[in-house]
C-alpha cells in the first residue's frame, strides 16, 4: 500500500495551491495529488469564458507546467477518483480499487454542477459547465446549431451567455428569480449586466422555471417554460448551483451537509481530514455567524494556505476577505466582501456608464465593494471592507475623492469594534 504524508484529493484550484503552498512552506514529506479529471491542474474560470469562447487554447490553461511538479516532488495522479475515507487508519480507496496511506489528508474536491431533473433532462444537447470536459462536448457540432437556451442568470449562465452570442448563436437566458445575480449582485450592477447582454441580443426570460425538455431523435429540441412558452433549443446550457462533492468524507462521518464543515484551520470533524475550496462549509467573519461556502478562487487559494500552514506547525486562522470577478464583453467586474444583508448600496460614478461601484454598507458600516470596470475602486476600497469603515454614504458617493482618501476611517471603525 502506498503512503504520503499529505494526500491531497482533487487537482484544481485549491489542491494545486496546498501541494505548491506546503512546498514552498518547506514541508519535506511526501505529497500526492489525486484528481479525477485525465489533465493536469489548469484554470477553471476560464472555462465558461476564453477556453468556450475560443480566446485560449487548453494548453495555455496549466496552473503550472508538468516540470513545475515534478521539481517540487509532487507525486500527480489524474484520471483517479478517491470514493471512501477511512479514518480512523487513515486511508483512501480508489475507484479503481487503490488503497491509499495518509498522514494528512486535504479535501479538495470542489462540487458538482447541478443538473435539471426535469422531463427530458437527460436528452442529448443538454450541458453542464465546469470542466474541460463539458466544455469540449458543448463546442463539439456548435458550428450547426442556432438556438441556445441557457439556464440560470447567475455569472456561469451569464458567461456562457456571453461566448456563445458573440459565435452568432441565438441565446435566450432563463431565470426563476426576478432580475440577474440574485443570489450574488446587488440590483444595480445586476441591472448593468442585464442591459449590456440585451445590446448585444441576449434574451431574457424571468421568474420562470423550466417544465419540461422536449427532443427529437434523443436530441433536444425545445425548452418548455412554466408559463407553457415553448423556446426553440437546440442545445440547452445549465447553470443552476453546484453539490459540494464531499460524499465520501460524509460517509466516513464527517460533520456537514452542502459541503463539509471546517473551523478556522479548515480541519474537518474528522482527524488528520482538512477541507478546502468550494466543498468547505466555514464561518466566514465577513458573512455573520452561520456557515457558507464560498466558489471563488481566491478562498480556495487562501483555505489551501490555512491548511498547509497549520500542517507546517505556523497555524493562522482563516480571515481572507472574500473576492470575486467576472469578465463578459468588455465589462470587468471585482467583488470583495459579501453584498449579503446590505441596508444601503452606494453608487460611486454613473452606474449607466461603462465604470462605476457600487459600495454597500450594514448599519453604516462597509461591508462589500462591486466595481465595474473600475480597478482603481476595487484596489483602494478593499481596506475599507477589510477594516469594516464608517464611512458617510455622502462621503463615498462622492467619485472625485479616491477611496484611498477614506481609509483612516478603517482605524477609527477599528477602535470602536
Ligand atoms: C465555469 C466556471 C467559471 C468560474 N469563474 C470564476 C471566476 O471568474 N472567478 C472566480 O473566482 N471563480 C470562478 N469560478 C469558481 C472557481 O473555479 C472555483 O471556486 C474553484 O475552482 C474552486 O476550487 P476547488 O479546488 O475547491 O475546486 P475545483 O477547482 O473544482 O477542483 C476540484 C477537483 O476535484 C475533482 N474531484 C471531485 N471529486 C473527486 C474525488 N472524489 N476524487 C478525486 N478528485 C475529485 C474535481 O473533478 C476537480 O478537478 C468558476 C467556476 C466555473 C465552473
């Protein structure tokens, strides 16, 4: 039976970033990689945006080059799923049957797209996006197909959205909220989105569900709404949410439920077990007291700190204020914080212009940052959401002086608590 003293399981975002973190905190032991997909570790948010669009190649999408392992001494196993713990001897089995030897063990097995369950979810032409895989089966035969229907108004959806209509697909967006970004954006830069997708001949179709899919010859051919509205399909992309893949540490006991639950050293309830990514549930100091999960890259990059960190006997708490982007046509858009539970959003500039932010605050305190196209914002606002500033909202919406200018209030707010 082979053994490492961290067998890390799963090769993207945060599995890739604990192997070259533990090295580069001079952990010495043996480090195995082990991930599903057949590749090596490679850029995720490019998938739904320059891989489908074309812009790169998949090559040019390694986290690292196949040397920058080996160098480092970390053991890759791709094309390897782990689908039982046993932690008590600390051991992983292998879909193909391995039995695999821990010391330690990182979780980083991020999540699984959800799918339709619907009637006709599972006609051919219907697809996920999360990795390369998916990506591959929805450009493959693209070039004869016309009508597009994409499921979900969140930023997957919406940059998938984004590729296809500038192929000179038809795209029409279904969303079962109200606007855009419901369950991420604030209103305003929802709205901007919305009306940067419909200039460039995006439709949308809001407050609906799907009722059924209907095909022809096994393919899907039509999307049936709610409202009984029939839109003309000829491949169906789904954007709906993700399942944390997190059943095998479940199984072995693990506390959890919509991820697996971690303290401030993404320790798991199991010993020796860490978890990290987008399958760690974890109280975040910028999201109140009750747990969440976070998909971005940056929390996997920063819990895959914590975790070697505290590995490397120098444990530090995970703190990290959450951040995010978003590329579609010409709009960036960097998110720090959590617009979640906000009582005031503060526009900063023209928000019908092609930059501007959007400051939110709770009780008079900043507590997230939406900037489009505006860098300068987001790189300057960041310590006033990291500080939780008291700011005036007379104060920030005034765009001629730099947030920069702003920022001894982080001390003051500092003091107060
Ligand atoms: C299309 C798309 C666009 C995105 N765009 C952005 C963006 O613009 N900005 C941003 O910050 N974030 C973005 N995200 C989110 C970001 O990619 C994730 O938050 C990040 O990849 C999380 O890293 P992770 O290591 O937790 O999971 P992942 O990167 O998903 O890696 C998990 C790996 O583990 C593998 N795995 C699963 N189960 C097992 C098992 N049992 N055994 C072995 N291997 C297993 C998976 O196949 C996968 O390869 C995007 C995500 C997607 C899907």
């Amino acid at each position: 039976m082979e053994h490492f003293d961290v067998l890390i399981v799963g090769a993207g975002h945060g599995g890739a970033q604990a192997a070259i973190q533990l090295r580069q905190e001079k952990f010495e032991g043996s480090i195995a990689l082990v991930g599903d997909e057949p590749w090596l570790p490679y850029d995720r948010p490019s998938m739904s945006k320059d891989y489908l669009s074309g812009a790169k190649t998949f090559d040019r999408l390694a986290l690292r080059s196949a040397t920058a392992w080996t160098e480092r001494d970390i053991l890759l196993r791709p094309g390897v799923r782990v689908v039982a713990v046993d932690p008590v001897e600390r051991r992983a089995t292998t879909d193909a049957g391995d039995v695999l030897s821990y010391g330690r063990m990182i979780w980083a097995a991020g999540a699984a797209p959800r799918g339709l369950t619907c009637a006709g979810c599972d006609l051919e032409g219907v697809h996920v996006l999360r990795g390369r895989e998916d990506v591959d089966g929805l450009l493959a035969g693209l070039d004869t197909v016309r009508d597009i229907v994409v499921i979900g108004g969140g930023y997957i959806g919406l940059e998938a959205a984004a590729a296809l209509i500038k192929m000179g697909k038809r795209v029409t967006v279904v969303e079962a909220r109200e606007r855009l970004l419901a369950r991420t954006s604030g209103e305003i830069v929802a709205r901007t989105f919305e009306t940067t997708h419909r200039s460039m001949g995006v439709n949308f179709r809001f407050s609906l569900s799907v009722a059924e899919l209907r095909g022809r010859d096994g393919r899907v051919s039509a999307v049936v709404l709610s409202n009984d509205e029939v839109l003309r399909a000829d491949r169906v992309v789904v954007g709906i949410g993700v399942t944390p893949a997190v059943q095998p540490l479940l199984d072995a006991g693990a506390d959890g439920d919509d991820g697996v639950l971690v303290d401030e050293f993404c320790r798991t309830s199991l010993d020796g077990v860490f978890a990290i990514g987008d399958c760690a549930r974890h109280v975040n100091p910028f999201a109140g007291v009750d747990p969440i999960r976070l998909e971005c890259v940056q929390n996997a990059h920063d819990q895959a700190q914590t975790a070697t960190r505290y590995i490397c006997g120098r444990p530090a708490p995970y703190v990290a204020a959450p951040w995010f982007w978003s590329n579609q046509y010409d709009l960036r858009l960097q998110s720090v914080g959590l617009a979640l539970g906000y009582d005031a959003a503060v526009v900063r500039g023209d928000a019908d212009s092609a930059s501007y932010s959007v400051v939110y605050l709770r009780k008079g305190r900043v507590i997230a940052l939406d900037c489009v196209n505006s860098v300068k914002d987001y790189v300057q606002g960041r310590a006033l959401v990291v500080g939780r500033a008291v700011i005036s909202e007379a104060a920030l919406a005034d765009a001629s002086t730099p947030l920069k200018a702003l920022q001894s209030a982080v001390a003051e707010a500092v003091i107060e608590g």
